[in-house]
C-alpha cells in the first residue's frame, strides 16, 4: 500500500506499512531488524540505533500519536496536534450469543439498565482499572479507530493509570494499548498527567498538589521535579458517591434508582459543603413495596448527608498525604494551593470543604474533566524535544517507581 522506505547507510528496508493497526506491522518488524545484529561493532550499533530514531521519526510525522485518559466512567483520547477529539462513556454493548460489540460509548450507555436478556451494556473498567481485558481492548481499538484517519500508521499511545495499580494492573493497560494497535504504548500516572494538565510546574523543584477525583479513584500527589514525592491512591470516587445517593433514596424512601438517575441527583443537587440557597429534585424511580413506578422530591440538604461517607474519605487521603508531604513542599502548596480536577471536583462545595478541613488554598481547575487527557497530549506534543518528560512515562520493561 504505501513504498518501501530505505534507510540508506543501514541497508534495511522496512517494507509496506499495514493498512491496519497491528502490533506486527513492517514497521515494528523493520524496527526489530535494526536493533539485531553483532553488538561488538560499536559503529553498526550506532547506525542501527539512527535508524530506529529516523524511522521512529518519521513515521511518527505522518501517524497520530493518542493521549488516552481511560477513566472508569468516560475515556477521552486526544490526538496530537489536534487536540481532544473524543469523549464518550467508558461503555461497550455486547449480544452475549455471538459476541459480537453492538455499540461503544454514547450509545450503549443509553442501553444500560434497558437491554433484553442476550445484550449487554458493561463497564470494563473498575475501579480505574481492567476488570475485562478483552472488552477494554475492543473499546479502545474502537476509539482508536474512530480518531485516526491514516490507518496505515500505527500510533503512539500514552494512557493515564491510577498510581496505586499493581504490576499487573499496569501490564494489562499496556498490553491492551499494544493489541489495539499502538505502535508503541507508555502509561503515565494520572496524577503526574492531571498535573502536567492544568499546567503545574511539575519539572521544577517547586511542591504542586493535585487531587483527581475521577469514576472509580481518587488520586492525590505532591509533585516535585517530574516525580511524585507524596500520594495516596483510594477506590473511592464518584462511582461510590452514585451508589451512597442510590442506597439512600432506597432506605429513605423505598424507591429504587439507577446508576444514571443517581449520577444525575449527584449532577442537580449534590453539595460537599453548605449552600447559600439549598436545592430541590423530584426523583423518579420504582416503588420496592408497590413495584409501580413514583417519583419523590428531595434536597440538597438530604444528598449532602447521604454522600457524607465517601467524601469525608476524600478529604482524609489529602490530609493524610499531607501528614507525610517534606516540609519544604508543604510551605510551597501553602503558598500555590491544591488544585482539583477530575468530575469528582465539579461537586458543589468540595473545594471549600477541603479548604476548611486542611486550612490550605484549594483551586477547581479550569477544565477538571479534560487534566489527565490534557496532560497525556502535552507530554506526546513534547516527548521528542524535551527528554526530561520521559521520566514521568513507563513501558512495559519500566521499573516501579516507589
């Protein structure tokens, strides 16, 4: 499909690029080529290594490198150089006979809770991790797809993970990244990325504190000179905040709700903090005792303390990074603040209430849903030109760091 490129002085040729992401297309395989050979020859080391860079180099001119936030509730995928070109549902639809994927995103969240017996509408993501490998994989080389126009070059992909994953939480991503046709795949801490996001001086030897709250995690750090000196990673977010408003309307009131209906109370009238004006919502559900469907009127006041619970655990994971942050960078979060973002920040309050419990400057972030996407799309735009960057990504062969 497209010319065979030479490579000159090295004398490989990477043959024909796949039409198809593929894991082993000519041009991962022309990169193999060039890193073989007699190693005792520091001169054809050097050229081979060239050669990689140079190939590396231009494909990566004409492919579409991919910053990734696969977040437990939404996945966003920004393309370089042309900013965040998806946003949809972290949701695949799939017919259990043949297994075949129905729809992705947008459409099959609108089939949760509402599919006949051989659909289904899932999440594969939990907890900010894969809890089902091969419908992750699917979804991503979906979107993948959906955003890349030039086929036949493979992309780059930068995804964002939670910091407290395990090794083998972290291999799954990557590989997931790989089979869904990147050409070569690193995963950033989505700390680090909301940071680099919202345009903290991460590089720097200064203390900048973020806290993300996304579907599945809560992810807060304190950053200094492109690592991550303090953190505190819990499986407590906005999903947990969904479930305590649904658990309350279901004891309170003998109503059952869905995961969108509460997500969508939590939207209305979900408050961390007291208003000046407290809000009300007529809810509709179904009756447990009548099983008919009602509706009830409910306010902020009452979500305020049905949510109590998981956002007080919010705030203890900052104080909790905090108790163990060097004095030096704390004095430097005293002066900058803590900045917030992900959709968990958007609640209503929570700024102040982090405010009033640390006694620190709390900031919501300009776009709190897009830092880690943000962020991954930064570091792709500057990989090349700025090798400290680097530090922040891993791979597959990357050790832990702890």
């Amino acid at each position: 499909m497209v010319a065979p490129v030479g490579l000159g002085s090295n004398g490989v040729d990477c043959g024909a690029v796949n039409d198809r992401f593929s894991g082993g297309s000519a041009f991962t395989g022309a990169l193999r080529v060039l890193a073989q050979g007699d190693d005792s020859d520091g001169v054809h080391l050097r050229r081979r290594r060239q050669g990689v860079f140079f190939v590396s180099k231009l494909f990566g001119r004409f492919g579409r490198d991919l910053g990734i936030d696969l977040g437990t509730a939404t996945t966003l995928v920004h393309v370089r150089g042309k900013g965040i070109m998806l946003r949809e549902p972290s949701v695949i639809a799939i017919d259990q006979d043949t297994r075949k994927v129905l729809a992705v995103g947008e459409e099959a969240k609108r089939m949760l809770g509402r599919t006949p017996a051989n659909i289904i509408a899932v999440r594969p993501l939990k907890d900010g991790v894969i809890a089902d490998f091969e419908q992750t994989e699917k979804m991503l080389q979906y979107y993948a797809g959906k955003v890349s126009r030039h086929r036949w070059v493979p992309p780059r992909m930068v995804v964002g993970i939670p910091s407290g994953v395990t090794e083998v939480e972290r291999r799954a991503v990557l590989q997931a990244a790989m089979r869904a046709g990147a050409r070569e795949a690193y995963v950033i801490e989505e700390p680090m990325a909301a940071a680099i996001g919202v345009g903290l001086p991460v590089v720097e030897p200064t203390g900048s504190m973020v806290v993300d709250i996304g579907g599945g995690t809560t992810e807060v750090a304190v950053i200094s000179l492109a690592g991550i000196v303090a953190s505190r990673s819990i499986r407590i977010a906005g999903d947990e905040i969904d479930e305590a408003i649904a658990n309350y309307v279901r004891r309170t009131y003998n109503l059952f709700i869905g995961e969108r209906t509460a997500e969508q109370v939590k939207i209305e009238i979900g408050s961390a903090f007291p208003l000046d004006e407290e809000l009300e919502l007529e809810v509709k559900g179904r009756d447990l005792i009548s099983g008919l469907p009602r509706s009830v009127r409910i306010t902020s006041e009452e979500i305020r303390h049905a949510i109590a619970e998981p956002v007080n655990a919010i705030v203890e994971a900052v104080k909790q990074t905090l108790e163990i942050t060097p004095p030096e960078l704390a004095a430097d979060i005293m002066n900058y603040g803590i900045v917030l973002c992900g959709g968990g920040g958007l609640l209503r309050g929570l700024d102040k209430l982090i405010q009033h419990e640390t006694q620190m400057p709390v900031y919501v972030a300009s776009d709190p849903t897009s830092a880690v996407v943000l962020g991954t799309g930064k570091v792709l735009e500057e990989l090349d030109n700025n090798p400290m960057l680097r530090k922040v990504l891993q791979t597959a062969q990357s050790p832990r760091k702890r």
